[in-house]
C-alpha cells in the first residue's frame, strides 16, 4: 500500500512539473545581446514584438505557449516562432522578421513590466 502512495505521489509531481515548464517565461522584456530587437510578454497573453530599433512597425497581438515554443500571433499570415530554453527564448521563424532577425537569436530576460 505504502509503495502504490508513493508512486502516486511521484506521478502527481511530475504532472505539476511538465504543466510548470510551458510557464517557464516570465513577463516582461527579453531583448537581444546587441539591444537591437525586443519582445515584450505583457498580461493577458499579448505581446509586443520590436523587431528592431530602426523600423516603426511593431507587431503586437497576443501569444501562446505549445510544446516548447512561443508562438506570437498577430494576423492569419503572420506569426513568430520562438523556442523557449532555459528561461531564454530563441528566434526560429517568421517570414515578416527574417530580413531583421536571424533565426537562431538569442532574447534574454531582461525585466519585468
């Protein structure tokens, strides 16, 4: 009995913990090494995407967050990918941002809202 308590007890915790790492961005700004590019995470799952400094469009609509990926959704034709990793996050893909960001490009937290 004691050992079906424990195993139970075991798989509760690692349900918590996989539910727990979709979650593992916080809000707020995380911005490129070279300070060119942002993405803000703010409440209510919306975001705002600078792709970089010189350019006066900045996309923002809302986001989510699937198998380890931020996706950022702006139109039916328009959304970025990002992996999450280690609290980072790591541009993949988005037609309209590949002329500004390279995919592979790292955004660091850098503070909350």
């Amino acid at each position: 009995m004691t050992k079906k308590i424990v195993i139970l007890w075991l798989v509760v915790i690692m349900v918590f913990s996989l539910a727990a790492c979709g979650k593992g961005l916080k809000q707020g700004k995380y911005v490129t090494d070279d300070e060119m590019s942002s993405v803000t995470l703010l409440d209510n799952n919306e975001f705002v995407f600078d792709r970089h400094i010189a350019t006066s469009y900045a996309p923002a609509e809302n986001y989510s967050i699937k198998n380890g990926k931020l996706i950022l959704h702006v139109y039916d034709d328009e959304e970025y990918i990002f992996e999450i990793k280690n609290g980072q996050i790591i541009f993949k893909s988005g037609d309209m941002a590949e002329a500004l960001v390279t995919p592979g490009t790292v955004f660091k937290f850098v503070k909350n809202n």
